[in-house]
C-alpha cells in the first residue's frame, strides 16, 4: 500500500527531527504532531482492511489528520523549530500523502 509506506517514511524522518527539537516545542507541538502521524497511520491501517464502503470514514480521518499535520509543522517552522530544508522535507512528503489520499477518496466515493 503506497500511501502507508509513504505515511512510514514520513514518520521516521519527523522522528529524527522531534529528537532535536528545542524542549519548549518537544512536548507541546512536537508531541501533537507525532501523535497525528501515529494517528494517520492506524486509520489507514484500519481502511486497508475493510470493504470498499466502510473504507471512507477512516480515509477521510486520515485526511483531515495529514491537513492538520501541515498546518502544525508550518507553526513548528514559523517559530523557528524547524530549519527550512527539514520543513521543506516533511511539506513535500505530506504533499504526496495527501494526493495520494485524496485520489484514495476519490475512487472510494465514485
């Protein structure tokens, strides 16, 4: 499943970069973003194993968790937490994952 090993990388990359985040933001913005990854993860886990129908809710979970990963991680970059290129980094994977989740909800729905 391409949007999962893409969600995989994208995790292990951001948790590389949530071990050197200044202290202030680890445990408030930093610890906020993880779990929405950890959480976009598990409800396309969860979708990968229903039928096409019961598929959707958990979809369109993932997709309102990966929008809100990207307005957390420009919060993390606009105060500084995140240098440009490992914000540049998570933007363009997160922008994949969400072409690829949007183009999943789109079959879904048709």
């Amino acid at each position: 499943m391409p949007v999962l090993k893409k969600l995989k990388e994208l995790y292990l990359i951001w948790y590389g970069y949530y071990q050197i985040l200044p202290k202030a933001h680890r445990h408030s913005l930093g610890q906020r973003i993880d779990n929405l990854l950890v959480e976009s993860i598990e409800a396309v886990v969860v979708a990968s194993f229903l039928s096409p129908g019961e598929k959707i809710p958990y979809v369109r979970l993932a997709i309102r968790k990966t929008d809100t990963l990207k307005v957390m991680l420009m919060i993390l970059w606009e105060a500084k937490s995140l240098e440009d290129k490992q914000y540049i980094t998570l933007s363009v994977k997160l922008d994949e994952i969400g072409k690829n989740l949007g183009g999943w909800n789109g079959q879904l729905t048709k």
